[in-house]
C-alpha cells in the first residue's frame, strides 16, 4: 500500500482530510488509510493484465533520468482523469517530484485531496487564488519545473493550447512555458478524429509539443471502440524519459535491425512447431540500442511480452516471413539476430486441421530445413556494417560459436549455454561470452539488460571503429 506522512502535507489538504475524517468519524490517519487503500484497489483494478512495475526493463530509457527531476503535471477534465493517480505514484517512486495543477473540470472526475495526497504537495487549481498567486505564480510554475506533462489533455485543452489562449491556470501556464511539453490525449474516438482536433494536434505538433498517444481500445465510458484511451502509465513515462535523457547517444543516425522470440513453423492452421524461447534477451537489445539513439526495428515472433517502447515492431510467425521483413529491411547499419529461429519446418503445411481418424495410423510430416537468416543476411550485397548473431549451444559452446562466425559472415557472435540447468532459456538472466575474429570474450553472470546494454555499447564501439 503507498504511504505518507500528515504531516508533510499542504495545509488545504490536511484541512481537507481533517474535515472529511470528522464526517466519517475516523481519525485522520485512518482516514488517510482509507484513501490510499482505495487507491491501491483501484489501480490494481485498473491496470493492464501485465502489471506496470514489471515493465519498465523493457524501456529503452533508464528510470534514474526521472531521480530528483521536478514534473508539473496537469490534469484536465476527461474520463481518464484517475490514471493521473497511477501516473503520480509511478513518478514519485522514481524519485520524481510531482507539482499538480487541476483544471475545474478534472475536479469533477477526482479530487484535489487524492491528488495532493499522492504528490505530498500543493495542488494548483485556482487562477486566481491570491495564496497561489503569492506563493509561486503562474510563470513561475511555468518555469520551475523539468517538464510539463498533461495527462490526460481534453480535446478542449488541447484546443485551447494550439490557439494560444489562456483563460484558466493550465492553459496560462502553458502559453508562459519555455520547458517541454508533453501531451497525453485521452477522448472519445469521435472526438478525436474530429476534423477541428485533429487541426489542433498537427498544429500542436508542427508547435514542438511532444505526443504519446492515444491508444485504440475500448472506451471506459461508453462501451465504444476506437482511437482515444489515454495510453497507459508506463508508456508515459517512458516517452517522459525519452524527452528527459540527456546522456550521450552514440548510435543516433544508425539504422538497426533486430530480430527476436521463437518462430512458429505451421503443421495445420492450429499446430505449429516451435521453440522456448522468450524474446527478452533480443527486446532488450531493441532497447538498449534505441536508448543509445539508433533507430530500431524488431523483427518479433510470438512472445508473450511487451513490446519495447522507442522501437518500430514488425511481428512475424515463421521463419521465411522473418528473412522476408530483415531483407525488406535492408539496407541498415546494424544487424543483431537474436531470434531462435526453427531450423525446419513442416513441407507442405496442411491447408485444413488435420482430423484424428478412426482406425488410422497417427500422420507422419517431412521436415524441410528453414532458410538460414543470420547467413543470408550476412552474405547480403546489402550487408549491414556490423552483423551480430546469437548461438544458444547446450555443447561445445566455443567452438560451434566460432564456426558460426565463419561461415554465416557474422562480426561477433554471442554464445549462450542453453542446457536446461542454466535457466537461460525463458529466464532473466544470461551469461554469454563474445566470439569475434579477434578472439573470446567472457562476460560475467549479467540481467538480460545488463547484457543488452554492454552489447549495445560494444556495438557502438566497433562501428566507431569502422568508420574511422
Ligand atoms: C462524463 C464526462 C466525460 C468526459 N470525458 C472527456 C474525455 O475523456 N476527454 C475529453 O476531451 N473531454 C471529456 N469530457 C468533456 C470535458 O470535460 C469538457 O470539454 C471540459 O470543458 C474540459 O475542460 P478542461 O479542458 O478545462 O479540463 C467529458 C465530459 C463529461 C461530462
């Protein structure tokens, strides 16, 4: 359950909390519990199946970038409204400090007392309240802060700010900003395809404002499906971080290619051949070379995972689709083929499900061998700069590496122990070791992350050698 101290809260909302504790007959802790209780049920209910704590590793952006950053959030009047709480909490655990400003409107969906419960600070609503005005002042909460981030933005605010007027706080203060800022439209989909917003969100954009979202789904409010959720939190803090990170980019201006997950070679329309692998060993690595700034596409077949924020997915099933998207998707600089790919596949896949028969013999199937992506892609006229494949070897590890090496044209390869005791396969964790022309490299037990990371760094180390 999230926790807070009374005592560091704003003076409205203690009195706030005080006046509803008495009505309620509870203590003000108590009462105090009852909101964040309540809170916590509702966000539980709320959430996506995949719970967002779990997610950000895949983010191409590290959340240390939010540690101490100063974010002022403006929560304007939609049906989406309540995730602002999420969105608040997420923020705050990474270390992000959180200055609300509600319109009237979103007054209506939640309250001032969650909000100010959850930021731990003063929530700006009134345009002209001289206790606001005295105590930071528009232009001052325009300026002091990061980033503005509005979330979720009405069609109305949105309008509003792409014809620059500021006739409540939110809006003034951001006509008076010159920090960046980022939207998150949430609407009806009617409202959002609307001729008028979709204006707004063009000339918004042309403006230099930052977008995330909407999502299509289905709407909480009417039952209607379309374009117009508000995306979810974590896909907002991502883009938050993408905006906020400042660290080098060594691989910005670099085209890569990255496939990933098992493939499924169809027997019928409902069986397949596959494998176990998971896909968050060549995610990570979509992300890890996005977050060092190349342009990413991964080549994904089925996981059950998310997919990377700040990379472009193309999902494939079988193996032929795989090397057809990678050589679509030639010419690139960067070629990392992480995905376990079928080395055969059924000949001639049965059109209809094949149906168990009385009497008749079990089917046997002829295996054709699956082309080879990693050698095709390697050998290319088109060949990227840098091609890195994976071998996952339960024997013989080094030396089934190195001949790879060889003869699939590939500048490293990164050899993993796949035999069932070491977890590898479906785990979090990894531990390779680096097979290039000039020798072995071998990395300590690492989080597929880590691992992801050093390589994407090593990537950007050989190509800088490349080119010099
Ligand atoms: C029940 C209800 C739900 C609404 N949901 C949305 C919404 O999701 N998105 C939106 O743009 N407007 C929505 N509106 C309309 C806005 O509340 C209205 O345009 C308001 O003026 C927005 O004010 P603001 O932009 O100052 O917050 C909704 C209105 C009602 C009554």
């Amino acid at each position: 359950m999230a926790s807070l101290t009374i005592r560091n809260l704003d003076e409205d909302i203690k009195q706030n909390l005080r006046e509803r504790a008495a009505q309620n007959g509870h203590s003000m802790e108590e009462e105090m519990r009852l909101i964040l209780a309540s809170l916590d049920q509702a966000s539980e209910a709320l959430s996506p199946k995949r719970s967002v704590a779990s997610v950000p590793s895949l983010s191409p952006f590290s959340s240390e970038v939010l540690e101490g950053k100063r974010i002022l959030l403006i929560i304007s009047g939609g049906i989406a409204a309540y995730k602002s709480l999420d969105l608040i909490r997420r923020l705050r655990e990474r270390g992000a400090h959180v200055r609300p400003i509600m319109t009237e409107a979103a007054q209506e969906f939640i309250t001032p007392l969650s909000v100010g419960a959850l930021t731990a600070d003063h929530v700006y609503t009134d345009f002209f309240s001289r206790e606001d005005e005295q105590d930071v002042g528009h232009i001052r909460l325009a300026r002091e802060c990061d980033m503005i981030v509005v979330a979720p933005a009405t069609a109305n605010l949105m309008a509003k700010m792409a014809h620059g007027r500021a006739d409540d706080l939110a809006s003034t203060v951001l006509l008076a900003t010159d920090k960046p800022v980022l939207i998150a439209p949430a609407m009806n989909p009617h409202m959002w395809h609307n001729k008028a917003t979709q204006r707004n969100a063009k000339t918004l954009s042309a403006d230099g404002i930052y977008f995330v979202g909407p999502e299509s789904g289905e709407m909480a409010e009417s039952g209607e499906a379309g374009k117009g959720r508000l995306s979810e939190t974590f896909t907002i803090i991502s883009k938050m971080l993408e905006i906020l990170d400042d660290r080098p980019k060594p691989l910005l201006g670099r085209t890569a290619i990255v496939t990933s997950g098992p493939t499924h070679e169809p027997i019928d329309p409902v069986r397949y051949i596959a494998n176990r692998s998971s896909g968050k060993q060549g995610h990570a690595i979509a992300a890890a070379l996005a977050e060092l700034g190349a342009s990413v596409k991964l080549i994904s077949g089925p996981v059950n995972i998310p997919d990377p924020v700040g990379v472009d997915v193309v999902k494939i099933e079988c193996a032929e689709e795989m090397l057809d998207t990678a050589l679509q998707l030639l010419p690139c600089d960067i070629a990392v083929m992480v995905a376990a790919v079928a080395d055969w596949r059924v000949a001639g896949a049965a059109g209809e499900k094949i149906k168990k028969k009385k009497g008749q013999s079990v089917p046997t199937f002829d295996l054709v061998e699956n082309p080879d992506i990693l050698k095709t892609v390697g050998h290319n006229k088109k060949r990227p700069s840098l091609v890195v494949g994976f071998a996952a070897e339960t024997q013989n590890l080094i030396d089934n590496a190195t001949a790879k090496l060889n003869k699939k044209g590939a500048d490293m390869i990164v050899a993993n122990d796949v035999s069932p005791e070491t977890g590898i396969m479906g785990g979090d964790r990894n531990r390779v070791r680096i097979v290039a022309h000039d020798g072995v490299d071998k990395w300590p037990d690492l989080s597929k992350e880590e691992v992801a990371m050093r390589l994407a760094k090593l990537v950007a180390q050989k190509l800088s050698e490349l080119s010099v």
